[in-house]
C-alpha cells in the first residue's frame, strides 16, 4: 500500500486526430511519485496516465504499442538522440521503462512509434522546481492537456467531484452485468487456496446498482457442504464478509457494513480475519468488526470465482459492475482504518491470489493457475467506465 495519494490529473480532450498524436508538457517537482490522467472520453486519446517514480515511468493508456514494430524513445529535448528505454512490462493498456538515468531539471521527450521521426504518440516532459502543472491550451498537434498537481505539497488540489473516479491507475478491469448474460471467472487450480486465522480479501469494485448476491470473490462448490470463503455486495448494498467453519450454511459466520458500498464510483473493499476479529473496510474506512474464534473451512472443492459464483447452474449472484485488483492474502493486512490504494498491489511473500485484470485472466499469485476466460466475459478499460 502507499500510505499518501501521491498525485492527481484529468485530460481534457479538444479534439481527436488521425494519427492520435499526442503531445503533453509536464511541469514536475522531484516527489516520490507523479502521475497524469484522464477519466474522460478514452477513445479520444492514447494516453490516459503518466505515471514517474525515480528513473521508473510508467506510461497508461489504449494500444500503446500497436504493433511489434513500436518501439520506445526517451531523452533530452535538445539531444542529437534518443534513448531507447528498457522495457519492463508491457500490455495493450501500460507500459512500464526504466530511463537510463534519473531525470532532473529540463525538458525530454518521450516518443511511441515506429520510428523516433515519425512517432504515434509524442510527449514533452518539463521537470523544474515547481509544482506540476500546464497551461489549458492547446499545443501543437496535442489532442489533449493535462493538469496535474503535487499533492504532497497542495493536498486541498488534489480533491475534486471527479476524484471519485479514482480509476487513474487502473489499466483495465472485469465486467460483470447479469441482465446481459454475465457469469464468473473463475482461477484455474485455485482449489487449495485455504484461508486461515489471518487473511485478507480485497479488491476495487464499481457498482452500477446493487443485485442479489453481488459476488466480488467466492469459494462455494455448490455442496451442502461445499461453503468456505466469500465477500460480496448485497441487494441492500452492504459490503459483507462471510466463512464456513464446516462448510455447512447453518455453521457460518458473517458480517456486514455499517452502510452500503457507494455506487457509479471506484470504491476499494477489504475483508480481513485475525484470529476470528473479522473486519471489514470500504474505502480504508473501518465499517464493521466483530469477534468469532474461528476460521475458515479447508475443504479444496471448488476454484475461486470473481464476479459471480462458478458452482451451480445458472451462474447465479452475478455483480453488477466492474471488478479490479483482486487479492488475497494470506495475512491481516488491516487492522484500523487506512488510506486506500493508489497503486496497483505488488505480490509479495503473502500474496496467494493478485489478479490486475490488465493482461486478461493473469494470476500473480503463489496459488493456482490464470482465469481462462470465456465468451460470458468481459475486460475492459477502467478509464471508459
């Protein structure tokens, strides 16, 4: 978790080009992190975040490398040449560089394409000792400006209506909508992902409306017996929390929120256990807690399902939104309230389940397979959300 929201932006789109080039001048300070971003119309422009941290700059966006033949270029604007950065990752939506030095003070460009004459996207990087920020204009053949903010320095600019969003870093996510036929997805060989005296559950969700049932992650095979682990959102909204010591309905343990999860907006839910203290967090908030001294069933039955349950005919209980960053863990990650995440989660020794949803069905887990996704699933962009 990163403990402060390290940054804010929003894109205003001014018109589309063909060749969707893009040319952006960040004002930067030297903070631990600064990003850029968009929570507008995404088909109208390839970048929708900018994201640096040391020598590490992440790009978002939609078909950032359209081709194999795209290549990166960084480097100081009035350089005969251009670097090309190594790649650390990369999908349709992010890409990852580590720049060959640290920037400081001065302007560099950054270019996507083909060719470093002839780039698809086009981006000017300004660093001095001021906050970040950029003139609402048009510039050259931009499409789009940014307006960006050091929150370290002016947190009160960093809150506004669209702040609600908060999809900045979220490349894309899953779709789950049972009036068009939506089921679960489910992680391949996630049977044995047992849940202990301390774990916890959590993820991003998006609500269109609230539904019966309204999965976020599940561990039912259908059985009588079959119950273990589930956290899910209501037909009256609350966030609820529940296991199975014995994998029997009638010997459950549950939990819900003090109020419902919010709607039409990126909310971050956490259920968590730490020695039978259940708990349970929307958006870093502490909204539940209660004692049971007990812990989970280990039954090994079914694989873990997103969005829905896999176990039973009809694929009932489907959620009515979209879904990013799933994990569990095998350890109390939150035991008072928090701030909620601003970056995606990095696996790490406790991580049993990460799914970012930015390559498909990829699990970045210790436990189990990736999701194989079927023609009743959807991924999409966060930012068109």
């Amino acid at each position: 978790m990163r403990g402060n929201f390290p940054g804010n932006a929003h894109l205003k789109c001014l018109s589309a080009v063909q060749h969707a080039v893009l040319m952006t001048v960040l004002s930067v300070t030297t903070p631990a992190l600064l990003w850029a971003s968009d929570s507008t119309d995404f088909e109208r422009g390839p970048v929708l975040q900018v994201e640096m941290k040391g020598s590490i700059l992440r790009v978002y966006g939609e078909q950032l490398l359209a081709t194999p033949e795209d290549r990166v270029f960084f480097g100081a604007e009035e350089a005969d040449y251009l670097f090309e950065p190594r790649l650390l990752d990369a999908n349709n939506s992010r890409i990852q560089l580590m720049l060959p030095f640290q920037p400081i003070s001065g302007r560099y460009k950054l270019k996507i394409g083909k060719t470093e004459s002839e780039p698809a996207i086009d981006l000017v990087l300004v660093i001095d000792d001021s906050r970040i920020d950029i003139d609402d204009q048009t510039r050259g053949t931009a499409d789009a400006v940014l307006t960006v903010t050091d929150c370290q320095e002016v947190e009160a600019d960093c809150v506004s209506d669209l702040d609600d969003d908060s999809s900045a870093f979220c490349g894309m996510s899953a779709d789950f909508d049972p009036y068009q036929g939506s089921q679960a997805i489910t992680v391949s060989n996630t049977q044995e992902l047992h849940l202990d005296d301390y774990y916890t559950i959590e993820a991003r969700v998006l609500l269109r409306d609230y539904v019966r049932g309204g999965i976020i992650v599940d561990k039912y095979s259908g059985s009588g017996r079959g119950r273990e682990y589930r956290l899910s959102v209501g037909k009256d909204g609350l966030l609820r929390g529940w296991f199975s010591v014995d994998g029997t309905l009638a010997n459950s343990r549950g939990l819900y929120s003090d109020y419902p999860v919010p709607t039409n907006r990126w909310v971050h839910v956490a259920s968590t256990n730490e020695e039978g203290l259940m708990r349970l967090f929307i958006d870093g908030q502490l909204v539940a807690e209660k004692e049971y001294s007990a812990r989970p069933a280990q039954l090994g039955y079914q694989n873990i399902a997103i969005g829905g349950n896999n176990c039973c005919r009809g694929y009932y209980e489907v959620l009515n939104g979209l879904v990013d960053e799933v994990r569990i863990s095998n350890e109390t990650r939150y035991r008072a309230s928090f701030q909620p995440p601003t970056q995606e989660f990095e696996p790490d020794a406790r991580t049993l389940l990460l799914m970012h949803f930015s390559e498909a069905g990829k699990n970045e887990g210790l436990v189990g397979g990736d999701a194989q996704l079927s023609s009743f699933n959807k991924i999409r962009s966060c930012a068109a959300s």
